[in-house]
C-alpha cells in the first residue's frame, strides 16, 4: 500500500486577539493518499484557509506534525521548507494571482525555471497542460486578454507545472459563474487525478465537494 503524501498529526494553531487566545486548529488528523481529492468543508472563518496555510508551509506558528511525502517538515529549516513546498506543492486561489505582464505560457513556464527545469522543457510542459486545459489558441494571451474561467485556468496549469505531489485549492472557483466553475473544477480534477498527485480543496459548495472522493469537515478546530 502507498504512504500517504500528506499527513497531519495533531495540528494545532492558536493567535491573540485583543489579550484572548483563538485557538483556530485544534488537533487535526489527516492523511491524504496518492490520486485522492479531498475536498475540505466548512462555513466562512472555520479555519479552512489557515489549514492550507499549515499543509503548504507557508508559516510558521504551528503545532504538531505535517509530513509531505514522509518528510517532516517540523523537522526542517525555513530555507528546506522553502524547497519543499517548491518540489512538491503547487497552489490554486480563489483568485488567479497571475503576472500581469506576462502571457499565459508565460506564467506557466516562470515557476518551471525557478525549479531549475531549462526553458525548452518548461515551455513544452507549459503547452501541453495549457492544451489540456482547452487553451492552446491562447498561449500568447495576457491575464487582461482572458476570461475569468481562462485565467483560472492559466493557475491551474501554474499549479500543476512541476509536477506537484500534493495541490492545494482555497476556494478555486468560488468567483466564477456555476457553469463555468463546473467546467474548470472537471479540467482541474481530471488532470490531479491523471497525475496521480494528491489534492485537498477547501469550499464551502457542498455540490462541488460531493463530486470528490472524500469530504473532511472542519468544526471547531477539529476534523469531522
């Protein structure tokens, strides 16, 4: 049997507010397997979005255990940390946070060279999800040239560009119309899994969620 590519154990994490503690996660268990989507429920300000933050390293101030592909990130520095969430994360916001000046293959090939891939196997990899992705007319393309569905889209092949074990979605079609986020939440789904990465996406849609393969509700800092 496969380990799983994210485990959380006993994940917690508090902050102060006008000289009270909140405390946000309260011992969050979760593992997620290779090819599994899991989609994270929970209303506006149950902390779903500081789950994320915790699973993708992007902060500190967290207590317990995240393992990304049995490394233990506690264990490491903020420079691994750093390299970690590179090699083997990639990110899908609610909004696209595409460079402006650059075209769509542009913005997939960039997180590619920061990695260290050349600029050959960048672009080719950049075509071929973008291409996947129904936008192969569109390649030269800026952010202000696309629709809202398009440039959602363009950070889904940003997102998956390295080849990512595990994907993490805050919310990812929340601002687009219900048609065209059934049509990107399809692509997005049908490329993680074909991959074989891992994702967890959090949402408070519960039509989107059941179309998942496990849903996780998070309820007083807890997992449900």
């Amino acid at each position: 049997m496969s380990d799983p590519v994210v485990r959380l154990s006993a994940v917690t994490r508090s902050f102060e507010q006008g000289g009270e503690r909140i405390d946000v996660l309260r011992g969050v268990d979760l593992a997620i397997m290779p090819g599994e989507v899991v989609a994270l429920l929970g209303p506006s300000g149950s902390g779903k979005s500081t789950m994320l933050q915790a699973v993708g390293l992007l902060e500190g101030g967290f207590g317990g255990t995240i393992a990304i592909g049995g490394t233990d990130a506690s264990s490491l520095d903020a420079d691994a940390r750093t390299v970690l969430r590179r090699d083997r994360i990639g990110f899908v916001y609610q909004f696209h946070h595409l460079l402006p000046d650059f075209t769509a293959l542009e913005n997939v090939i960039l997180p590619q060279l920061v990695a260290g891939a050349s600029r050959a196997d960048a672009a080719a990899r950049a075509e071929e999800l973008l291409g996947a992705l129904g936008l192969a007319e569109r390649l030269s393309h800026r952010p202000s040239q696309l629709s809202g569905g398009e440039q959602q889209r363009v950070a889904v092949a940003r997102a998956l560009a390295n080849r990512p074990a595990l994907v993490l979605a805050d919310e990812p079609t929340g601002n687009l119309d219900e048609r065209t986020a059934d049509k990107v939440l399809d692509q997005f789904l049908g490329l993680v899994r074909g991959t074989g990465s891992a994702a967890l996406i959090a949402t408070h849609n519960e039509r989107l969620a059941a179309r998942m393969d496990r849903v996780v509700r998070l309820h007083d800092g807890v997992l449900a």
